[in-house]
C-alpha cells in the first residue's frame, strides 16, 4: 500500500509541472458543469429562475445562438492568443537566460489555470449551444445556462487582463531571479531546520555491501520515514552515495548497506526513492544555484552583453550562498538517537568551485564583475558558517580569481585598484 501511495505521489509531482495539467483539470470541470446545467435546465430551473428575476433570462433561441456563436469564437481566439504569448516567454527566456529556467515557467500555475479557464468555458458553451433550439419560446430555453455562459466569457476576459499583467512581470529578469531564490530559501530554511540536533558521525562506508539503483534519472524525492523502517527491520544502516538532485546511472554503485541485503529489500528501498527526468528548484536547491549562474554567464557572453543583469544574479547567489553556510556538509538521518540513514550532499566546497569556476571563464576580464564577484567572497567571509573549512574554501577561491583576474587585466590601473579593494 504505501508503494502504491508512493507511486502515486511521484505521478502527480510530475504531471503537475506540466503545462497541460490544470487545463485538463479545469476542461473535464466544464464539461461536467454542462452536463449538470442541461440536466437541471430539464428540471426547469430557468422557468423557476424566471418567475424572480426575468430580466435576466434570453427570451428568444436565435439570440441564445448568436450570444453564445458569438462567446465562443472570441475565447477561442483569445486561447490562442494566449497560448502564443505563452510560447514566446519560454522561447525569450531560454534564449536569453537559460535553457534550465523553462520547467520552472511551464509549471507556473497562473498561466495553467487561465488556460484552463478559457477551455473550461470553451467546452461549457459548445454543450449549451447543442442544448438549444431556435424555436424554443422563452419558458422553455436554458436561460439561465446561457446567463452562465455569458458570466463565465466576462470571467475569462478579467482572466484575459490578468494574464497579461502576469506575463509582462514573468518575463523580467528580476522577477524570475526572485522567483528562483526565494524557492532555493525556503528548501535551504527547511533542510537548516532538520539538521538542529545532529550528529555528524556516521560509520566508515568503504568495506559496506554495494548496490546499483537499476534504473536512471534525477534522484528527485526519498521517504525517509519508510527507509528508516527496512533499517530496523534488518538492523543495518544505509548510505546513499549519490546526492539528492543529481542524475543517476543506471550501472553505477547507488547505496551501501552495512549488512547484506536480498535483492527484494533493494528494490523496496529503490522504491521509496523517486527518479524524475526534470529537475526543479522546489525539490533540488543546488539547482537554483545553477540556474542563477547560467544567467549571469549568459548576460556576460558576447551575444547578450549584459553585465546588469550579472551583478543582479551575483546579488542572489551571494545571499544564497550566505544561507548554505549555515547548513553542514552531512545528510545524516538520526532515528532513535542512532545515526541510521545518510544521504550524499553537494559539499559547500564542491558547490563554490561550480558556481566560480563558470564564473571565472566568462568574467575575469571585466574589472566591474571581478570586483562585484570579491565583494561576494569578502562578504561570505564574515557571515557564519557551520564549518570552519567553509572560510577556507572561499579564501581559496579569492587567491584564484585574482590570480586569473590580474592575468587578463590589460591596465595596470584596474589591478591597483582591485588591490586596494582587497587590502581595504
């Protein structure tokens, strides 16, 4: 049962980042709303209506045909629309930023639930249209389910406005650098507050009994409570040897066991973990890190030139990384005061050299960059870190960019001035 349940989950956190999830959501809703309408319109709930408000009511089926012809055509050509202005954010975002950012905007739910809503009201009005008959006197047309039609048209139209405002902020640089962090903060926030009380002792792995995943994909989500549970069945302990978020081969070694495990109790820990072939900030924070330094490489390649948009995304990285400081470089699980399960992290040391080593390539020879990138490794130094080698590393990383920097610098001026910055 709970396989099932796992399975399950698995299944909805993928097909709920897709574009097409709350559009279905919302166009089997209207159907059904139709369907419910045309039964109680033959229950008479447009003559009771009547009898109240008949001001209300369409008393004549060739206007109900006309209004409703006339609804339907707009919000089709409004959908299309729409779903244009849909494609050409993605397109923009991926040439100009990066490639990684599209499923963070295809799961944005405005977007898929305005297209849902003008689908939803779609196939509502095409029921109702077949529903009624031009001869139809006005005691006995659906006027109340055409009422509902024109409410659910002015609905989309509101939607229609908003879709605009929505995607004219979405497609900004800032918003979606904003967008990116503020998803990476609350995993880091969340992941700091498990690790209060830890242990950072955990056994020696190397002589432990090795087992492959036998399958492929980006280690997305585990149940840690069901894994904790095999371990004290078979009173073993486990290390799970790639980290969270990072891509799986199929052949190559995936946990450890430090007793000897069938290969049913495999496969019922291999079930407890989710493999995905997208990755998303929500469940993977080191992939905002990503995220945000591919925009800053790209604002400074020779095709975009934009070094704006590079400070910005060096002011996001450096909060980010201010936060990972806090957090310790172990994924140990304690159960019952004892260090059961432990999970591969991205070490701080590991995660700094990525975002640096691309940083480096394509920013060493701009003193402004340089100069914003020292005051990110200047101002991590004096916020606190869980681990003292967490200094180490970022002084590290100083010595080499100004290495690097100094060598492509073609004025002396700008290497006396990035000297002073350092010794003031």
């Amino acid at each position: 049962m709970k396989k099932l349940f796992i399975r399950i989950f698995d299944f909805f956190n993928t097909i709920e980042s897709k574009i097409a999830f709350y559009p279905t959501l919302f166009a089997i809703s209207g159907f059904f709303i139709a369907l419910l309408m045309i039964y109680l319109e033959q229950h008479g709930i447009s003559r009771d209506i009547m009898q109240v408000f008949p001001v209300l009511m369409v008393e004549d089926g060739d206007t109900a045909l006309t209004v409703l012809s006339a609804c339907l055509g707009g919000l089709i050509s409004l959908m299309v629309f729409s779903f244009s202005m849909v494609m050409l954010l993605l397109s923009q975002a991926s040439n100009n930023y990066s490639p990684r950012l599209l499923p963070g905007l295809i799961s944005d739910k405005h977007h898929q639930v305005i297209l849902g809503i003008y689908l939803a009201t779609i196939l509502y009005n095409i029921f109702i249209l077949f529903s009624v008959e031009p001869s139809e006197d006005k005691y006995t047309l659906p006027g109340f389910s055409v009422l509902l039609g024109i409410v659910f048209t002015i609905l989309c139209l509101v939607a229609f406005i908003y879709f605009i405002h929505n995607i004219s902020q979405s497609i900004q640089i800032n918003n979606i650098l904003d967008t990116i962090f503020e998803n990476a903060e609350r995993r880091l926030k969340k992941l700091i507050e498990s690790e209060e009380g830890q242990t950072k002792e955990f056994p020696q792995t190397s002589n432990w009994h090795e087992y492959k995943a036998g399958r492929s994909g980006y280690f997305q989500n585990i149940s840690i409570k069901n894994i904790l549970r095999i371990c004290d069945e078979k009173e073993t302990k486990i290390y799970i040897t790639i980290p969270k978020g990072l891509f799986v081969l199929n052949n190559a070694v995936f946990l450890k066991s430090e007793k000897e495990l069938d290969d049913n109790v495999v496969d019922s820990i291999i079930s407890n973990i989710s493999f995905a072939r997208g990755e998303l900030v929500e469940d993977n924070y080191v992939l905002a890190f990503k995220q945000i330094t591919e925009i800053a490489v790209k604002a400074m390649s020779p095709g975009i030139n934009d070094p704006g948009t590079a400070i910005n995304a060096i002011d996001y990285l450096t909060d980010l990384f201010a936060l990972r400081m806090q957090k310790n470089d172990n994924g140990i699980i304690i159960h019952e005061e004892n260090a059961i399960l432990k999970v591969a992290v991205v070490t701080f040391k590991e995660l700094m050299y990525n975002v640096m080593a691309s940083l480096r390539t394509y920013c060493k020879h701009d003193p402004v960059m340089v100069e914003k990138l020292l005051w990110m490794l200047v101002y991590l130094q004096k916020q606190p870190a869980a681990e003292d080698n967490y200094i180490t590393v970022i002084k590290g990383e100083m010595k080499t960019l100004l290495g690097q920097a100094k060598n492509s610098f073609d004025s002396e001026w700008d290497v006396s001035m990035i000297d002073k910055m350092i010794a003031g």
